[in-house]
C-alpha cells in the first residue's frame, strides 16, 4: 500500500442520517484533482475481521487478512485498518456517487455516504450584448466561469437589485434590461459559486445617450470690431462633437467658435451641431449675433476722412470747420481742403443721416500740431471733434452759410461731442 501525506479537504455536511452512526451525515464534497477523507465516526471496536469498501456495485478495497484493491484504485487510495477510514485522491468527477463501508467483527456494521465533485469555478466574467449599450434601447449582461456553477447572484454597486424593469433567466445567468434608462448605469457585480470555492466578476454599465438639452453661450450683440466666442454644451455619453454653422453654412468643428476683429458679415444665424458618434443621435441650438458699428465713430467714418481712430473720453469746446459730403471738394480761403469725395447733398432729405464734425485742433500724435495753413505737411494723426446731430433745418447749410456761421460760432453741446483721432491727409 502507498504511504503518502494526506490532505484532508474541508467539507460540510446537511441531510438526513445515511451512515447509521458509522459515517458522517450528509454528502461530502470534493474538488477535481484533490482528496477527500472518508471518516469512519464511533467505530466498532476492533480487531475488525473484514473491511469493504465500495463505489456503487464495485469493490476499492477489501480488508481482512490482507488487503487487496481495485486497479483502478491504485495509488489513489489510503486505508487505516484501524478506524476503517478511507483517503481518496486525485478527484475527477467520475467520482461523484454513493460510497459504502462495511465492517464485521462479531457483528456487522454498514454506513453510506454521498460524494460530488466540483470543478472550482475559475475566470469568472460578465459580457454585454450589444458591446455598446443605448440609452431606450434593449441589453443583455451575461454572467459566465469556468468550473462548476452552483449559483449566480447580482448585485449593483454593492447592493442587491431592486429595480423592477430587469428579468433574470437561464438560472440568473442573463441579466436582461428590456428599456435602458441612464439610472441603470453602474458597477455590476455576479458572485458565481459552488460548494467548493466561489468568484465574482464585475462589469461597469456604461449607458450611452443624448446630445441633448444643446446650449450656446455668449453675446448676442457685437460691436464692430470686437472680439467674440460662442460655446457650445450638450448632455451627452459619450461628449459629443459639434460643428458650428453660419446662416447654414459650415465654418467649424470645436466645442467654442471665436472671432476677432467682428465685420459686419459676422451678423447672421449661429446654429451648434451636436452629435454622438455611438447612439448616432444628433441635436442642434441656434444662436443669433448682430454685429453694430459704435455711434461714437459715425462723424468721421461717413465724412471719408477717417482712416483709423480711436475714441478719447471728454470734448472741449472750440470753433472750427464743417465737413460735408460732396462730389466736389470745397476749399477755404487757404486753399485747404476740408471735404470732398462723397455724396452730394443736393439730394438731402430729412430722413437721411448727416454728420457734422467740428475740427477743433490738429494735434500730431507726437505731441506738435498741424497747421492748417501749412502745405508741407502731409498724412498726421488730429484730434477731431465730432457732433452726431443733424441739424435742425430740413436742408443742410450752404457752404457760404457755413462760412458767415464761422464768424461767430456756435457754442457745441459737450454731450453730444466726442473727441477722437483721425489721419486726415492734406492736399
């Protein structure tokens, strides 16, 4: 007989009374490869005439004089003559079945017991089906291990399943959501187990949904000339991609459209594209931006003189010359020209916008000054003075006029004069 090291694997026993005493209640349960003891309780006291053991209708080992044991048992059992206890290794599910001891003496004793073998469970996983699950759509989370599955139980995020729009089927193996909702996401968790060891896998829910609720932020009204961004939100798993549109035509694909130095062409219909390249859903937003040109640069601009400016707080009051739209250039006593270039006035209605700027004095931007009356001086930077009312007449001035008004001139409202720089090129 072989005289190995025993190893003795832990059991636990349920059931109803099998072994009259001899054997312990209940089965036993072994794991495929391992050892199982088969421990004789009370035994009758010896010397024991003869010992058998069986496997269903086939002999392990016979015991009396000497011992004798199935091939197939060799070097897979221990025997201990004095207990009639017996040690079976190398497990394989094969063995799984009733086992059977009997001992005489003067008497004869007989206990029975049940064995099954396990496979331990091992890998254990958990698989979505679609991969990608949809918000409104259908999803099954099917649990799987290798070995053998006793029990399967579900948990999400460390708590036992309570929602009612979730079936269980295939003895808990399929986790099945008929209408996905965003609350379903989450860590779920499938505890696999058989009387011999157990495993858990986990699988995180990842509920795909949206673009929606699309939002853009930013200015409605821009100044001309202004720097302005448009950002662009929307609920969605994953972030979604969007694309910016003006008036219906495509300028951009980024989450924020920024412009610079604002034209009038930047006026129109901003529509925000969102979409998600995993539910394939998209939504949009649509944002409108007008862009205005500042009243404080309107004297200069419309005049024609103006090649840049910039607006300087306060005015002060002082006497200088009109500038008028005109097809031909009007010329002062010196000869200097003060307008030209623009649109004859002859057709002037009351309706229509005129300004007036009042060119108080030429102030270089270097700190001299620009005399009218000089002739070598070319293109300077001035101070020019502009008052945006139109007069009170239905027709503008005549030139004359304006020259018998420069006599004595008017004083100027300093609330509606602005002070700005303009090049202004001489003749």
């Amino acid at each position: 007989m072989d005289t190995l090291a025993l190893f003795i694997v832990s059991v636990s026993f349920t059931g109803l009374t099998s072994g009259v005493g001899l054997l312990p209640d209940g089965p036993l349960n072994g794991a495929v490869g391992e050892t199982v003891m088969f421990t004789t309780v009370n035994p009758p006291e010896s010397p024991f005439v003869t010992t058998n053991w069986r496997f269903g209708d086939k002999d392990i080992i016979v015991s009396n004089i000497k011992n004798y044991t199935s091939p197939e048992y060799e070097g897979r059992i221990t025997f201990f003559p004095s207990t009639g206890s017996l040690e079976l290794r190398s497990l394989s599910l094969n063995d799984s079945g009733e086992y059977t001891v009997r001992i005489t003496t003067v008497r004869e004793f007989e206990g029975r017991t049940t064995l099954r073998v396990y496979e331990r469970i091992s890998n254990p996983s958990i698989t979505s089906s679609p991969k990608e699950a949809i918000e409104g759509n259908s999803v099954n989370l099917t649990c799987d291990a290798a070995g053998s599955v006793f029990t399967r139980k579900w948990m999400k995020d460390g708590s036992d399943l309570n929602q009612a729009d979730i079936i269980l089927y295939d003895n808990n193996r399929v986790l099945s959501f008929q209408r996905l909702n965003k609350t379903d996401r989450g860590e779920y968790s499938c505890n696999i187990s058989n009387p011999i060891n157990s495993m858990e896998a986990k699988h995180v829910l990842v509920v795909n949904y949206g673009p929606e609720h699309v939002q853009i932020k930013g200015q409605h009204h821009i100044s001309l000339g202004d720097t302005f961004t448009l950002s662009c939100e929307a609920e969605s798993e994953p972030p979604a991609n969007f694309t910016w549109l003006l008036n219906g035509t495509e300028i951009l694909n980024s989450p924020e459209y920024t412009k610079k130095n604002a034209e009038a062409s930047d006026s129109g219909n901003y529509t925000c594209q969102a979409k998600n390249i995993i539910t394939e859903r998209s939504s949009s937003s649509v944002h409108g931006v007008t862009v205005t040109v500042p009243s404080s640069c309107s004297g200069g601009c419309i005049a024609g003189i103006v090649i840049a400016c910039l607006v300087i707080p306060g005015a002060a009051a002082a006497a200088g010359y009109f500038i008028y739209k005109k097809k031909k250039s009007q010329k002062t006593s010196s000869n200097q020209t003060v307008g030209g270039g623009g649109q004859d006035n002859t057709a002037y209605s009351g309706n229509e916008e005129l300004n007036y700027v009042d060119i108080a004095v030429f102030h270089k931007k270097d700190g001299g000054a620009v005399q009218l009356g000089s002739q070598n001086e070319t293109s300077e930077y001035a101070q020019v003075r502009g008052n945006n009312n139109p007069p009170s007449t239905s027709s503008p001035p005549s030139y004359e006029n304006h020259i018998q008004r420069t006599k004595k001139p008017a004083p100027q409202d300093a609330a509606n004069v602005a002070e700005l720089y303009a090049q202004v090129r001489k003749k």
